[in-house]
C-alpha cells in the first residue's frame, strides 16, 4: 500500500473501493489519470494498487489519502448511500481544505444531496451530487454519468469524467443534468424508468414461458433478435444472456427465487412523482411489483385458493404482439420519466435540458436503447414539449403500436397473468389521450361531501351546490 510521500502526485482520489468505486478507478487509470482510492478494509487499497502495478495509490488511511492529492482536491465518494455516506463525509472533514472538492457517485436520495451540498458549503468545501449508470462493466468500461452543480463545478471534473465515460457517436455520456441535486434527479428516475422496463420485460417473459410454454433457449434466441430491432437496448440483451445461462441441465433463471429486490431508488421516483402531482403508473407498478413478489408464502396459499390462472387464453398473442407492446410500453415508461424531469426541473429550479437528458441516456447506462436517439430528437426539435406523446412522430409510431399493446393487455388479463406494468403503461396511454375523463364526477362528489366547490366548462369561476 502507499506509504506516506513528501508531494501530493494524484489528481483525483475515489473512496469506497467496491464494486463501483474499483471499477472507475482502474477505468481512469487506464486513460491516463493520476488517480488513488481509499478503502476502509486495507485488503481491497493495496489489491488495486498491486493489480496496477503501483500506477494507482491505495490507502486506507484516510489522512494520507487525502495528503496525497494535489490541491485544490477533487474526491469521490462511492459507498452506499444514506448512513455509509455521511459517515464518510464526517470522517474526510477534517482533513480536507476550503476549495476541496466532494463528488458524491452513488445512489444518493436527491434531499440528502441539497443537505449536504450545503452542511460541506458552510466550512468552503464543494460538494456535488453525481449518478453513475452501467453497473460494474460500465464504469469499468464507460458509464453514463449524471453530474448535478453549477457549470464552474462541472468544468472542473469534466476532462476526466469525459475521459472515462461511454462514448455514443464520439460524444461522452456525461453532462451537467442540472443545478445542485439535479444530477442525482435524473439518476433517480432513471433508475425509475428501470424498475418498469425491467418489469415489462418480466411480464413478456411470464406470458411468453409459462403461460405460451415456450423453453428459455426459444425465449433467449428470441430477445437476441429483438436486440436486433427496434427494441435494440441494454435490458433486452442481458435478458437473452440470462435466459442462456445453464447450471447443469436446467436453466439457471428457472432455480432463481421469484422475490425481486430493491434498494430504494424506484419507490424514491414514485414517492416524489406524487409529491409534485406528476403520473408515473409504470414506475409505480413495477415498484409495487417487486413489493407483491415479496410476498412469496401468502400467494402460495393464495394461489391454492383460488387456483391456477386460465393460460391457455393467451394463446391468440403472437411474438410480434409483445414485440410492439413492449416497444410501445417502453416509450410509455421514457415519456413518464421525462416528463418527471420536466416537472422536477420546474419546481426544483434544476435547468434541466431534456435532449441533453436522453443524449447521455443512449450509451453507457443501464436504460440505454436505441430509441433514446428518437427521444432524443424529438426533445431537441420542440425543447418545451411537455410530453412525449404530443410529438407528431411518435403519435404516429404510437398510432400503429398501441393495437398490439391493447391485445396483449386485454388477453393476459382475461387469463388472469398479472400483467401490472403492461396494464399501467396502456392505461397512462388511454388517459392521457382522453379528452373528456371522468373527474368531472369526482369533483361533483368532492363539493357534496366537502363543500371542495368545482369548476363548470360553461362560466367561469368556483362554484358550490347545496346538493339534495
Ligand atoms: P459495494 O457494496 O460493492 O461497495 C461498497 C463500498 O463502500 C465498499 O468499498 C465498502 O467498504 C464501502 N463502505 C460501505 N460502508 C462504508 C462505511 N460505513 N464507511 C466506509 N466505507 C464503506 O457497492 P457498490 O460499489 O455497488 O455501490 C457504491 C455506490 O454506487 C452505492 O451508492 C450504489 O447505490 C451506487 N451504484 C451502484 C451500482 C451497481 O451496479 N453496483 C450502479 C450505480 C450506482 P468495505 O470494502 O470496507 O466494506
């Protein structure tokens, strides 16, 4: 491991040395950073520092790590977030100086990062809150990275950050997503919009498997040609590989228990969608999704109650049906998030520009597909087009892609599949595209039992019956 040197030689320091942290550290070596980690376990400091040959510092005691970067420093923090981060924080204050610089990369809930940005600004350190997307391959690689804070923060961290991150036509997938805890924003909802890919996929999986009975090499050689496609994106290429992948004779996914888990970041996107009054079903479905599955022993007995669905219905869907429905679904989900971005942007006073969103949404993360250059396009050729639906082309792709979503919807259901994420996405599709909704009812029911008073579509103003 590092012993102490008389001069600082590295120029940026990451802390947390798991997963995450190991994988960007050697990934910024490789594009010839001068870089050091810190790891509270010694064991995990000195291994990257020998699998480097000594090219990267690593220490575990914290002094010296911070000793050995030059000023003003630039530090990254990759641990869990919550406790584990502010515990890390309290232990670098009293080595740091005023214009030291604290990137926090993981998974931070965006009201800790406004917390923090300003408990570190009270003693002239910068702190900036930053989303880090690719799991381990892509920050080894080239993650899509999420930074939040002001352009001068940005243009600091930006050559190395460039320098590291996934290339889509030459262009690095990182960029400011917006001012102070915008950059773990857009990180949140987009593992919000995860969480509902992730769910429809599951859902084609269980129509298509269980339901149609078709074996996971079939399913596997199936995804591998949707990846060729229109549906061409991260989510749908790992499920063909998972699919593969055999332990023994069996298929792996077959033995894998069906209690999905999570660590926070879908339900932080639902929670704060409601707060600012912002429909996202999909991502709410497949949070609570995840929530149901893990209820393994009640639906069990559940399901010896009152049996086994009725499968065979659906056998009238086609593979090319869940093709479309998925793809349609899918734009759903991205149209949900970004509009949340929107909303977010609004009330938050980010400044987020959403073509910049989706343009470094399109390599490097885990919801990377090919359709985000479409999104992408369409946000960029009208900046205040509140929804995606509203543009023209995707109305039109829209107009030819929902009649495969409906029959899907409607023939799982009649089977009784639950289908919570296809059925959300479809159900955000037909209400948004309603005129006329029913709330007209809600509002009348509202003013008889809570004097709430409504609006009429003939005279303006607000108004109260004394109902009968
Ligand atoms: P790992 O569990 O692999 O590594 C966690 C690291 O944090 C370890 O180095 C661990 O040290 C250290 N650590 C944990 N608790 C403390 C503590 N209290 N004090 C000091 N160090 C601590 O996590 P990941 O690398 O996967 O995740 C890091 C962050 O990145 C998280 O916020 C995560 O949400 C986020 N993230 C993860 C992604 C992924 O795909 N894994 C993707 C995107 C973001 P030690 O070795 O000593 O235990």
């Amino acid at each position: 491991m590092s012993e102490n040197t008389n001069e600082p030689q590295y120029d940026f320091g990451i802390m947390g040395l798991g997963t995450m942290g190991r994988a960007l550290l050697l990934n910024m070596a490789d594009h010839g950073n001068a870089v050091c980690g810190w790891n509270r376990d010694p064991s995990k400091a000195q291994a990257v520092q020998e699998e480097t040959g000594g090219k990267v510092g690593g220490f575990s005691d914290l002094g010296l790590f911070v000793a050995a970067i030059r000023k003003p420093r630039a530090i990254m923090i990759l641990v869990p977030a919550g406790g584990p981060t502010d515990g890390v924080l309290q232990g670098l204050h009293p080595y740091l100086d005023p214009g030291d610089f604290v990137i926090d990369g993981g998974n931070a809930h965006f009201k800790d990062t406004e917390r923090r940005i300003t408990e570190m600004g009270e003693f002239g350190f910068g702190f900036m809150g930053m989303g880090v997307s690719g799991g381990e391959k892509g920050a080894r690689y080239g993650p899509s990275m999420m930074p939040g804070g002001t352009p001068e923060q940005y243009e600091r961290i930006r050559p190395i950050l460039e320098s590291v991150a996934a290339k889509y036509d030459g262009e690095p997938c990182v960029a400011l997503m917006g001012a102070r805890s915008g950059g773990h924003y857009v990180k949140m909802v987009h593992n919000g919009i995860e969480y509902a890919v992730m769910q429809l996929i599951a859902e084609t999986y269980d129509i298509l498997h269980r339901a149609q009975g078709r074996g996971n090499d079939d399913l596997a050689q199936m995804f591998g040609r949707w990846n060729q496609g229109e549906l061409q994106s991260f989510l749908v290429e790992i499920t063909s590989i998972v699919l593969a992948e055999k332990d023994g004779d069996k298929s792996l996914v077959d033995l894998i228990s069906d209690k999905a888990k999570s660590k926070g970041t879908g339900k932080w996107t639902s929670q704060d969608a409601m707060d600012l009054g912002m429909p996202v079903p999909s991502i709410d479905a497949a949070v609570n999704a995840r929530e149901v599955s893990g209820y393994k022993g009640d639906r069990e007995a559940a399901e010896k109650l009152y049996g086994t669905p009725l499968l065979g219905n659906v056998s009238d869907i086609a593979e090319g049906d869940l093709e479309k429905a998925l793809l349609a679904s899918m734009i759903l989900c991205y149209a949900q998030g970004l509009a949340q971005i929107r909303a977010a942007s609004d009330e938050y006073k980010y400044g987020t520009d959403l073509p910049t969103v989706a343009k470094v949404w399109r390599a490097g993360c885990i919801i990377r597909s090919r359709e985000l250059a479409h999104i992408q396009a369409a946000y960029a050729n009208r900046t205040d087009l509140p929804n995606l639906l509203l543009d023209q082309d995707y109305s039109r792709r829209l107009h030819d892609l929902i009649p495969a979503l409906r029959k899907v919807v409607v023939s799982a259901t009649a089977a009784g599949i639950p289908i919570p994420a296809y059925a959300a996405s479809l159900n955000y599709f037909d209400s948004y595209r309603t005129g006329r909704l029913p709330a007209n009812l809600i509002q009348a029911q509202r003013d008889l039992f809570g004097a709430h008073t409504y609006e009429r579509l003939d005279k303006e103003g607000s108004f109260h019956t004394q109902w009968e």
